[in-house]
DNA sequence: TGATCATATTCTCAAAGTGGAATATGTGAA
DNA sequence: TTCACATATTCCACTTTGAGAATATGATCA
C-alpha cells in the first residue's frame, strides 16, 4: 500500500498518533496482533461508537492500521509490514503502554476480551450496561 | 523535566513531530548532536526565520529539544535524556531520514555546517543571498 | 422481507493549528 | 549609548481538526 516513503507519509503517521484517543487505541491493538473490533474499543475507551470509527479510519488512512471484515464485526489490527516506520513506531507506543492511564484502558480490554468465544467478538457495545445483562448475550454458532 | 509519564505526554510528543517541518527539523537535529542555531535551519529548510523560530519553540514545549544560547545565536538540540520516548523517537526519525526529500535538507545542512568557525555558527541567515557575498562575513573574536 | 445490530458517514460548528507580516527582545560591538 | 544582528513574539486571517448528533449502510437472523 504504502509505496514511496516521503516525509508527508511519516509526519501524516506521527499526526495520527499525535491524539489521545488515537493514541490509546495503538496501544490496545499491540494488545490484539489479531485485531479488535470497534465495539471492544468503544467499550475499553468510553468513547462514542460514531468517534471510534471515525478515529480508526484516520489510523487507516496514515497506513497504521488495517482493517477486515467478519460477518458484522470490524476488526482492525496495528499493520505489521509494507510501512518501514512501523517497527520504530510501534516501540513508541510500547512506552506509551506503560503510562498508568493506558494500563486502566490494558485491564478494562481484558475484561473485555474475556467475553470473547472462540477468539471471536460475540458481544455488541456496553454489553454489562444494557437491561438484562448477562441474559441479553444470545450467543449465536460459532465454530469452536 | 518530564516528570510523570502520561499518555498526553506522549500523544504531544507525536504531535509535534506530525507537521513537515518539525519533522524535517527533527531530522537535521539528528545530524548535529551538539545542536543547530536558528539561522542554520532558516537557510537549510528554506522556512522564514518567524517560522522556524516557532517550530522549534513547539518542539521544545513537547519536550523533544532542548535550547541554549552562545552569544547571539541559540541552539537547539534534541534532547537526549529525562524523556523515555526519546531513543524510539530517534528511531522513527532515522526512517523519516531515509527519504528522498529528507536528503535535500541533509546536503543543504553539511554545506550549511561547513561555513562553521570552531564548531559554532558565525554567520546569519542566507549568507549567499546577501550583498557583498563571502565579504560580509565578519569573523568575531572565537576561541578555536 | 423485515427486524436487529455492528459499523460507517454526514452535517455542523467550536476549537485548535498554521503561517505571513510586522514588531519586539536580547546580545555584542563600535 | 547606539547600532547591528540573531532570535522571539504578537497580531491576524485562514485552514484544519474534533466530536456531538443524527442518520445511513451492511450483514445476520427470524
């Protein structure tokens, strides 16, 4: 995707990282190499499903991060290669992991990610906020 | 300087290196550990001196430089310590280094470097622009 | 097919960033 | 003290970004 490496595609990658939001949602994915869907994200970082997808389509389109598609779900993982910055970077964000404020975000994700089958999200968002609880999880098949 | 590492703290830093010229500036701070004062980066950068003087005053709120001054001329330096993210910073900014348009600057830069007197500036802003040429240059008192 | 649900987009506007132009500050030399 | 010069700041018009609200899209299931 990313073909000829100019300064534009590195400030426009460090421009993407330079937002907290975006920031915080680097770190969750270096948690998941397989990807999160957005509904995980929304619930680990509080914020509105329409801004979460809003901010991973600007990580996508800086080249960090890439997206597929399961059924209903969206799942978008850190890009692992084609970007030459991306090794460096992701060191970056390790450092940004260790912060205590991302390690709130690192304990709600795997609680999050607990709720999980067969590695697979199964759940929408706020899944412990809604009426019902736990009943509403109508678990559909799922292989494994 | 940095005292508590903060998630904000690092998304700033991100930020300031995701505009063009701060990351080009990034990249010749990167050549000179020692530092480079103002009117070097005006002439290598080709920015309006207003301009880069703010560039570099943003960078170093960011904590990514630091600044001293020798005499008339101030020298910023990327700072090298007290900041965690600095050495997988650098690293991200050796790949920015790597492009084409990075080079420009980088051959601007040694041209630039080598109308040093004792490794410290001695000369303003477009010294070849000027009238009189090389004639302008008058060399200060400089131990060395 | 219609309902439901996960995700994406659009509209909107306040807030922040950007950089040119003019000017101020600070330092050293005459 | 005045001048010259390197650097810093302010003012201002302009552009970009950020995110809430409402709505659209797209996929699955009944």
């Amino acid at each position: 995707m990313i073909t000829t490496l100019t300064t534009t595609v590195i400030d426009r990658a460090f421009a993407a990282l330079g937002d907290s939001v975006r920031l915080r949602i680097g770190c969750c994915l270096l948690m998941a190499p397989d990807g999160l869907c957005v509904c995980e994200l929304v619930d680990v970082l509080g914020e509105p499903q329409p801004n979460v997808s809003r901010q991973l389509k600007l990580l996508k389109e800086a080249g960090l991060v890439t997206q597929r598609r399961e059924g209903r779900w969206a799942y978008y993982a850190l890009r692992q290669k084609d970007h030459p910055l991306l090794k460096p970077l992701t060191a970056c964000i390790e450092t940004a992991c260790c912060c205590v404020d991302a390690q709130e975000d690192q304990r709600r994700l795997r609680a999050r990610l607990a709720l999980r089958r067969g590695g697979k999200c199964v759940v929408g968002i706020h899944p412990r906020k809604k009426k019902g609880g736990e009943a509403r999880v109508r678990l559909p098949v799922v292989p494994g």
